[in-house]
C-alpha cells in the first residue's frame, strides 16, 4: 500500500525552495534509533541525499539540529520507541518554527512502518513518512513536500528495492556493513519485526562478495556480515550450510583482516558455522547469541526454538574451538507469566554461560504481537526488581571475566569516537579481536605524525578490566609492549579527514552504489538455481 496524506496543519508549512533554486547545496543529518540494521539503512539514507544533491550538516550545524533535512530512523522493537521519536519530534517543532529558510523533517524505520500516517497525525510538523520497504523514495518524497507544501506518507507493504543496491554514504572507512538478507521467518511470540520486516530475502553470494571487494578497495579491513537471523543465511538457496560456506568465502577476501556477523539464532546455528569460525583466521573470535530466557517454558511460550541445555552446547562447543572467543547475549526479564522459578532458571544459564556481557530487557509489550495478548502481564514493579538482580549478576561476571584478561597481549582496532572520556584520559579507544572494548595509553614521546589513526592497528597489553572496557596503559611501562601498524585503512581514514579522496570510493566516504555482482555465476558451493526474487 501507498498512500499520501495532506494534512490541513501540514498545509501550514512554508515550503522551501527547490534544492537547484537555492544559492548553496541543502544540509542535512540522519539520526539513527535502533540497532545494527538500522544504522546501515541510516547509511543508505545518507547516500540517496547526496546522491540528490544535499550535504551533511557541519558539525557545529548537526549538533544543534540546525539542518535543511532532519531524517530520524526509527525503531519499534521497545516500548519506548515511540517515546523516543516523539520526544526528538517535540524538540525538533520549536527548531523549526524559529529556523529561518525553514526545515524539513522525515521520519523512517520501523515505527514509520507500524505507525503510518499516525506519525503525521499526531506530530502534524512532520513532512515526510516512508517505510522499512521503501527507503529509495526519500528524496522524491521530500522534493513532492516542499512543493506541495504538504505531508507526504508513502509505506510499502513489501520490498521494493534491496537496500544494498542503494547509493551508501558510510560512516566508517576502515568497517561497513554488509547485509546478506532482510527479513525474519521466525514467529517470536515478543518480537514485531516480521511484521515490519517481511519475510526473510537472501541476496546472492556474488552480490555480497562484490560489496565485500568494494569496501576492501576504498581501505575497509573490517566488514559485519547482517541479518535479522543471519545464519539461517540459503533459506531462499535450499541450503542450510550455505551461511558457513559465506564465511569462509568472505574470509577469503584478500585484504580484509576482520570478518563479523550479528546476529544469529540459536535454533539455526550448526556446527560447520564452528568450523568455518575457527577455520578462518579472518573470522573474529566473537559470538553474539540471544538467550533471551533461560527456562525451557518460557523459551516455548516465546516460540523460540531451542531450549537451555540446547543453547549451552553451542557455547560449550564455540569455547572448544575457538577459547578466547567473548560470547555477548540478549536476554528478556518479565515476559509473561514468567514465574520465580523460571527467572532463577535464567539467573542459572546466564551464570554458567560467562557472557563478557549482555544486552538486558524488561519485556514490554508490542501491540501487534502474540505476546501482548498474553494473560499474566507482569507488575512493573516484579520486572525491575528481576531485572536489577540479573544486571548485577552479569556485572559481576563482566568484570570477572574482563579481569582475567589482564596480560593478554591485543591487536587494538583504532575506532572514532568509542571513547568518551578519551580527551580527559589522553587514551585513545578501539575495538580487540573478540570485540572488546580497550582504551590505551599512548606513550608520552609519541610523535604526532607517529600516533595511531582511526583503521591502523596497535598491539598492547591489558593492564586492567573493568566490567564494560578493558584499560591497556603498556605503553607508559619502560620496555611496556606498544606497537603500531599503519594500514591502509587509517591511510583511507586519514584522506577523508584532510578531504581527500584517494580512492573512486562506492560508498565508503562517499555517496557510492551497493557493488553489482560480478559477470558470471559465482558458485561457492551454493547452489545456482531457485534464487530468491531480486
């Protein structure tokens, strides 16, 4: 379904200038809420701007919203999704109103996609609501507001163009994201994605793989392969071992020095996946997989198909082949009916699993979803109190299992902007292999020119663990282990921050296109026939 609404408060609007009428090209900034997929269509949302003639806002300008185009990217999955986006849209009436030359503002994601012309209705300043299936229409959506001075709400009821064929504006040079499919086929009893999603769509292996070259070519050395389930990855193929065989190919890739993926199903997860990860020097010692509860019972009224003693062996076979892998998890406190005893069966899975951390929920329902009609909706005040006894438990185990890290010599990533208080600290931040955060010291007679960029690699030792960070300051230690490796990728990082362009980037700094698949077929041991529609 398509629609488009004229709002009689949206009539109001004084509509701007055609973008070619204007003395200087239109500013715009994308605010992402929500997770991984999200801040890559965030980047496909960037690329189609610039791709259309707008500019990212500077600095100054994006930090106090004072932008042309304003496109907030929305996430329905917690209960205050919504509470977020109204909150942003509440502030962002007062800067429009005041903002000479006006403002517009878009609103995407999944919130859009649930919430349709609602958005609109109850926030009539808003001039533009697309959805989670048609993010290439932004800009013409944009366009048609300014000259009809009224909302425009277009929402897809499927796919109509993959989002990896998109143009790509991405944050990072030195790491992308790849997705390999969209959608879900899962029917989680908690979970409204489906919904909004679609069912799950596989992209052809070539298609990756070229996307994967593209990025090694404009200086990315890390790429995370996405998915809303990515190891059920040949759904659409008739092969349930092809996730695997991806990882090795991608691994393959020459130049790429780290290959992630998030996030996996525990009920999909075979163990040619173990192999191929501990088989691929490439493949980071890295696993984020959700638990989301630890009682068999509740696992069943989630329909999440696995159970405690099933989700246990996979860590205990991942630990076996790869033993410094860091195993991250999800995990849902309050889902309904959820009893005393089947918490405490939580509390035992997450002891004995060691996560180095996890993401912690309490349920709130979804309205669209199974679980929302459910009887037994918790009191509030049970659900935090569960909650903060599960938090200090897995604090407990962060900071234990971040403290038997000290001494470990690391291969540090240099990251942009992970660490915040890196400027009080005179540390800098990044990224170990197994996804640790670590900030490090730099020694005291560095040489500017010398100093780590964002991309290049550092070796250090781990000196201390706290419960979310690991502290390395080998480097202010007489003899202390600190190396540097200049890699391409700060080389990339580097020409962009001087406004540079070393490369004919597709995407990766630039306004760019998802990389076409190579000519021929690209086999991988996947089979050929019965791909899913493009």
């Amino acid at each position: 379904m398509s629609t488009t609404l004229t709002d009689a408060a949206a009539a109001r609007h004084a509509p701007d200038a055609p973008a070619g009428a204007d003395a200087r090209p239109r500013t715009y900034l994308v605010k992402t809420l929500g997770c991984q997929m999200n801040v890559h269509d965030s980047e496909h949302m960037a690329g189609m701007l610039e791709q259309a003639g707008y500019v990212p806002a500077p600095p100054a300008e994006a930090a106090a919203e004072d932008v042309d185009v304003m496109v907030i990217n929305t996430c329905a999955v917690r209960e205050n999704a919504a509470d977020k986006l109204y909150g942003n849209l509440g502030r962002l009436a007062g800067t429009k109103r005041t903002r000479p030359g006006g403002m517009q503002i878009a609103v995407g994601g999944c919130l859009a996609q649930k919430d349709r012309a609602g958005i609109v209705e109850r926030a009539p300043w808003v001039d533009v609501v697309f959805g989670t299936h048609n993010l290439d229409v932004l800009p013409t959506l944009l366009e048609r507001a300014r000259h009809n001075a009224a909302a425009q709400v277009e929402i897809a009821e499927s796919l109509q163009v993959f989002p990896s064929t998109l143009p790509t504006r991405r944050e990072s040079v030195y790491a992308g994201w790849v997705s390999i499919s969209v959608g879900c086929n899962n029917t989680c009893t908690f979970c409204i994605v489906p919904h909004l999603r679609g069912k799950e769509r596989d992209r052809r292996p070539g298609e990756i793989l070229a996307e994967v070259e593209a990025l090694v070519a404009t200086g990315a050395i890390e790429v995370t392969l996405l998915g809303q389930n990515v190891n059920s990855y040949g759904v659409g193929f008739g092969d349930r071992h092809a996730f695997g065989k991806l990882l090795r190919a991608v691994g393959a890739v020459p130049g790429l020095e780290r290959v992630r993926f998030t996030s996996p199903h525990p009920a999909a997860f075979t163990d040619d996946v173990i192999e191929a990860m501990a088989q691929t020097p490439t493949v980071m010692p890295q696993l984020h997989m959700p638990l989301q509860s630890g009682s068999d019972r509740v696992l069943r009224a989630m329909r999440r198909s696995y159970r405690s003693d099933r989700f246990l062996g996979i860590l205990e076979r991942v630990r076996a082949a790869i033993p410094h892998a860091a195993i991250t998890t999800d995990v849902i406190v309050g889902f309904p009916g959820e009893t005393e005893e089947d918490f405490a069966e939580t509390m035992r899975v997450v002891e004995a699993s060691r996560f180095s951390s996890a993401f912690t929920f309490q349920y709130s329902p979804r309205p669209g979803t199974p679980a929302a009609d459910l009887p037994d909706q918790l009191p509030k005040a049970v659900v935090q109190e569960r909650y903060e006894r599960l938090v200090e438990l897995q604090e407990r185990i962060s900071a234990e299992e971040n403290a038997a890290q000290v001494g470990r010599t690391l291969d540090v990533l240099v990251a942009e902007g992970e660490g915040r208080k890196d400027g009080a600290t005179a540390r800098i931040s990044g990224r170990a292999e197994d996804n640790r955060l670590v900030h490090l010291a730099l020694p005291a007679d560095l040489a500017p020119q010398d100093a780590p960029r964002p991309g290049d690699l550092v070796t250090v030792e781990v000196t201390h663990g706290a419960p979310h960070h690991l502290v390395a300051d080998s480097a202010l230690a007489p003899g202390g282990t600190f190396r540097v490796r200049r890699t391409r990728a700060g080389d990339a990082w580097q020409a962009r921050a001087e406004g540079r362009d070393e490369h004919d980037h597709g995407g990766a700094s630039s306004c760019g296109t998802g990389a076409p698949a190579p000519a021929g077929p690209v086999v991988l041991g996947l089979p050929t026939l019965g791909r899913p529609a493009r």
